[in-house]
C-alpha cells in the first residue's frame, strides 16, 4: 500500500511537471508557426500555407522597424549604464563594512519588489520635475533603474565568491589597490558582470509596462509597438514580430554560453573556503 | 641591524586586544616561527608585518625602516597565505611572474627568473598549468616561489602546512626547510602547531593572548619552559602539584604532591615549603613490570597499576593510575614488547632531571589546546 502511494506521488510530480511544460511551450510553438501562415487574414490553427509573408509585413514596416531600432537603442544604452552603476555599487557593498550598508543594499534592490507599474509612474513623476520630456531619456532611465537590481545581484555574487586573501596576495606583491582590482577581482567578476549586462539587456529589451508610462510616439519601443498593433491592426504581423524579438534573446543566450558557459555564470566561481 | 623588529606594537579590535605591546627582533637570514593557539594574535602579527593592518601603538621596522603609513605594495614583503591564494585565473607561470611585473623587473629577465624559481621549487613543466590543476603541495609551492620572486627582506608563512594532510606535511616540511636554508631569506613562521614550530625555526616565540609567553631555541622551550602555559602547549605533560619538602643534596629536592606522591626532582632554587608544579613529559617515563629490576638506581620509582594500553604503532602508550591517585601517561617506542592488559602492577620509573619544577600556578590554567594534548584522561 505504502509502495503504491509512493508510486502515486511521484507519478503526481511527473503529471504536474509535463502539464507546466505543455503550458510554456505550446504558446511559443503556436505563435512561431503562425507567424508562418501563408494566408491573408486570421484564420485557425494550423496554418494549411507556410510562407514569411508576415516577416516581409514586418521587416517592410517602418512602424515597426523604427521601433526595434529604438528597443536596440535604449536597451543598450540602458543596460550599459546599469551594469556600471551595478558593478560600482557592488564593490562598495562587498568591500566595505560601513553603517546603513544594509539599508543601501534594500535600498538598491527595492525595485524588485516595488510593482512595475508603479516604477512608470514615480520615475515619469521624477523626471517632469527635473524637466525631462524626451522619451529616450525617460526610457532609458526608467530601464536603468529596474535592472540595476540585477546587475547588482550578479556582480555580488561573483564578488562575494572571490577570496579577500587574493586580493592581498596581489597587494603583497606590489600591486596598488587600482591594479588589483583590474586584474585580480574584475577577471574574477567577470561572468557575473556579464551576465548582469546580458539580463539587464534581455529586460530593458522586453520591458512593457514601465515603457508605457515614459514613452512618447518618436520613441516607441518594440514592445510597445506591438501592443499597440494588437490594439489597432490586429493580423499576423504581431506574431512575426515576437519571433523576432525572441529571436534577438535567444541569440543573445546562446552567444553568452558560447563564449561563457551558462553554467559557469549562473553557478559562478571560486568560493571563499 | 634586525630584519624585522616590533616594538611595543599593539592591535586592537573593538574590545578586543589581539595584539598587546608585543617586541620582537629578527635577525637577518633566521628563520623564526610565532607559535601559539588560535585567536593568540600571531595571525594579526603577521597582518601587522605585512601591513594589512595598522597597528594601534608601537612601530614596526622591516630592514632598520619604520613601516608607519607604508601600504602592504610599499613593502618588501613576500607572503604564502594559509589558502595559497593562487590566482585562479593565472597560469603558473603568470602567477610566479606577477610580482615581478608589479615590481617593475625587466621584461626580458622575467621568464629566466621564473624558470629559476620554479627549478627552485622542483615545478618546471607546471609553468602552463592552472592552479586548480596541482595538488595542494604544489600550488604550496608555486605561493612560495611567487612570494620568493619579489626577493623580499622577509618572507611570510601563515600555517604553512595546515592544508595538508599528515604524511604529506612531513614530507613538505622537510623540503621547506631545505628550501629556506638554501634561499637565506629572513622568513616568519605564524604556526598553531609545535611540532611545525620546532622543525622549521632556529627560534621560537610562544605567544598567548596576544603577549609573548617565552621565546629561544626550540630545545629551550621545550626543554624548559617558564611557565605552565609553555608547558602544555609544547607537547603531552604529566603534571604534580604540590610543595618542595627538604633538599636532598645539591640541586636536589624532595617533592610531595597534594596526592602523596613522593620523588625527588631537580632544581636549583628551591626553598622548604615552596609550592610547586612538576611537569614530567611522558617520554621521560618509563614502565617496569618486576619491582625489583633496577631498585639501586638513583631514578625516581612509583609504583601503580595499568589501566589502559594504547597501541599506536610507533609508540606504545601507557596510563597508569599511581597509587597516591594520580594518573599518568608513560610513552615506549614500541620495540615489540606487548601491551600489559588492566590492572597489571607495574613501577613508573624516571629521572629527577627529567622533572621540570615551575611556580605553582594556583587554579589550573585553561587547557591551551581544548584538552586533547593533556596528560590527564577521564
């Protein structure tokens, strides 16, 4: 009895995990085909033509194409900025023991938990007080400031797994606190430097909801500009224009585990013993 | 002119004193180690030298030089941390050379002098290699001659050997001692481990709570140590406590411990009455199971009963429990003789000389080793 409730349990398991499997992949599945569809209008699934009509739709329109130049734009410019303020305040935070570092840390990282929505909100607010309309700017620095938190957590977690010891053999041995630092602590961080980069792209990339709030029609976003066809034009362009835009993540992922190793960045380093 | 000198130095953490007005020299070339338990302050010490930390009062000089205000990079100091702390991201070879280039050495007389290093250190054919390829005695090895590389006036060893395990250390000891005497660098060993302590250095400096507790030769120190502290920390002791009664010829004193314990040890200046701790090592001991064997000698006889045997390949160890009550530990080379099985009768037999008479202490001292390395058994 015992033996077959065991067995059972962890049948349960196997259904629950295919079922949340069938949930992600599906969707993705259905919307790559579709955005294949050979016919002119909607219709059901699956497709009956193949054909990149929706990708020529797509590359052919200005609306959008403006939109990804603008998404390739700020996500760069944003997730640059982030990873220098991120890998700035994570040295301070794991070198020096000062008062109301703890606080600073939850401070840094608030805007994890704090609703995206409200993100939009309080940095459009922040932004007309310093007198700043232009849609870029506000983008970018809307983006900067939720994933700071990520490119912060990375370079910690890389930093907090290099020995102090190293740092003062390279001292020891002549190395000023600047060289040390550039060769003995940032070749070290480095993968989780990276990786904050790459996230903080792959974010900024397919942020909605904060870009909604700061955007003005000269700087629409690509995600924006989907949502906004969905509203007006509904047709299979959409779908295309996912793809694409799961496309550039999935490059950018690969490209990260060809010259990193994932595995290396998300289970990253030399551990203090 | 010293090579390394602390005067007066002292360190503080918060309520804490590590390091309490602790003076020091060390002479050009000698090998010296700052032995002590841990938490004793010979890690912050080391810190101090090195310049990871400033000291609180007092000076340090490295080659006649006050190291006041000087960065750990402004001085010439070769360190091997307890961890190696190899450059996991450097080749061997990289790691040998760092210092070198930090140093400003030629470019074209690096690769010769690493090459000559890592001859020195018997790792030629490792130069490629990664740390997180070789084998704890090796990166030891590389972390030496990196440090060695720079040339420095005095070089560091925090617990050198404490990463390794035991066959290996003996083996390693005996190549580092090897090492430093070919190189003649003036070198600092910070050591929780006597025997480490008495192999590696010409000199030894017992430090407690942050404060020197007796320094000298290695043979000193363990031969005679000043205090109970000393005594216990420098290996196994048999200790009796109780008072000097009558002297019994020159240099020569009756001892009566608080157990009844009769013998005679030596000591010079000792006075009727005197309160006394007797340290006898377990070494100096011997065991006799006829009573009657050797009687004449002038050695001191207790007689007792085995309670148990230890057999531990090399040595036999023997705990006899004396019959004024106290127990003792006698150690044998064993030379194949067998174990005497519980209760066997036997006379603990040992020389006056090999009694060390110090000042009664009072209440026992705390244990320096949480009591594994203690005579004394439940």
């Amino acid at each position: 009895m015992t033996r077959l409730l065991d067995t059972a349990f962890v049948a349960l398991f196997g259904v629950v995990l295919v079922a949340a499997a069938v949930f992600l992949i599906v969707p993705i599945v259905m919307t790559v085909l579709m955005s294949f569809d050979g016919r002119e209008y909607l219709g059901r699934f699956p497709p009956p033509v193949l054909s990149l009509r929706w990708y020529t739709a797509f590359f052919f329109d200005s609306y959008y194409m403006v939109a990804l130049r603008n998404s390739a734009m700020v996500s760069t410019v944003a997730a640059t900025m982030a990873t220098v303020t991120g890998v700035t305040a994570a040295v301070l935070l794991d070198r020096y023991r000062f008062r109301g570092r703890e606080a600073l840390s939850a401070f840094f990282l608030s805007p994890l938990v704090v609703p995206t929505v409200v993100m939009g909100f309080s940095v459009l607010m922040f932004l007309s007080l310093l007198g700043l309309y232009d849609g870029f700017v506000r983008l970018i620095a809307g983006h900067i400031v939720i994933t700071v938190p990520y490119t912060i957590r990375t370079t910690l977690a890389s930093l907090v797994g290099i020995k102090r010891s190293l740092v003062e053999a390279a001292l020891s041995l002549g190395a000023d606190e600047r060289r040390a630092f550039r060769e003995i602590t940032l070749p070290l961080a480095k993968t989780g430097i990276v990786a904050g980069a790459v996230l903080a792209f792959a974010l900024s990339f397919e942020e909605v909801s904060v870009s909604l709030f700061l955007y003005d029609p000269p700087s629409t976003t690509l995600p924006v500009a989907i949502l906004g066809a969905m509203r007006s034009q509904f047709n299979l362009t959409l779908a295309s224009a996912s793809v694409v835009m799961m496309g550039v993540t999935a490059v950018l992922v690969l490209v990260l585990d060809r010259v990193f190793g994932l595995d290396r960045i998300i289970g990253a380093g030399i551990y203090r013993s | 002119m010293s090579a390394v000198e602390l005067q007066d130095v002292v360190k503080r953490f918060g309520s804490v004193t590590a390091v309490d007005a602790l003076s020091f020299s060390v002479r050009p070339g000698q090998c010296v180690s700052l032995l002590g338990p841990s938490g004793c302050g010979k890690t912050t010490t080391l810190r101090l030298i090195a310049g990871f930390e400033a000291p609180d009062r007092g000076t340090v000089r490295i080659a006649g030089r006050d190291m006041a205000g000087r960065r750990p990079y402004e001085r010439s100091v070769g360190l091997v941390f307890q961890d190696y702390a190899l450059f996991p991201h450097m080749t061997v070879e990289e790691n040998v050379a760092y210092g070198m280039r930090q140093r400003g050495v030629a470019r074209g007389e690096i690769p010769d002098r690493v090459r000559r290093w890592l001859e020195q250190v018997r790792l030629v054919g490792f130069e490629r290699r990664r740390p997180s390829q070789l084998s704890g005695g090796e990166q030891q090895r590389v972390a030496l001659a990196r440090a060695l590389a720079i040339e420095p006036d005095v070089l560091l060893l925090d617990e050198p050997l404490s990463n390794l395990d035991a066959k290996l250390r003996q083996e390693l000891r005996l190549e580092l001692k090897a090492l430093l005497g070919s190189v003649r660098t003036t070198t600092i060993v910070v050591t929780h481990d006597q025997e480490e302590a008495i192999t590696l250095s010409e000199h030894v400096i017992i430090v407690n709570r942050g404060r020197i507790e007796q320094q000298g030769a290695p043979g000193d120190v363990y031969g005679r140590p000043r205090n109970r502290f000393v005594a216990e920390f420098m290996g196994r002791t048999n200790w009796f406590t109780g008072r000097l009664t009558q002297t019994t010829g020159p240099g020569r004193w009756r001892f009566e411990s608080e157990a009844k314990a009769v013998f005679t040890v030596a000591h010079d200046a000792g006075r009727e009455g005197l309160a006394v701790d007797v340290a006898v090592r377990p070494e100096r001991m011997g065991v006799e199971r006829d009573a009657a064997n050797g009687a004449a000698s002038a050695d001191n006889r207790l007689s007792g009963r085995i309670t148990v045997g230890e057999y531990l390949g090399a040595d036999l160890h023997h705990w006899v429990r004396l019959e004024s009550g106290e127990r003792v530990l006698v150690v044998e080379k064993n030379v194949g003789q067998s174990l005497d099985p519980a209760g066997t009768p036997v006379v603990v037999r040992f020389d006056p000389s090999g009694c060390i008479v110090l000042p009664a202490s009072g209440a026992a001292p705390a244990d320096p080793r949480g009591g594994h390395d203690r005579a004394e058994r439940p």
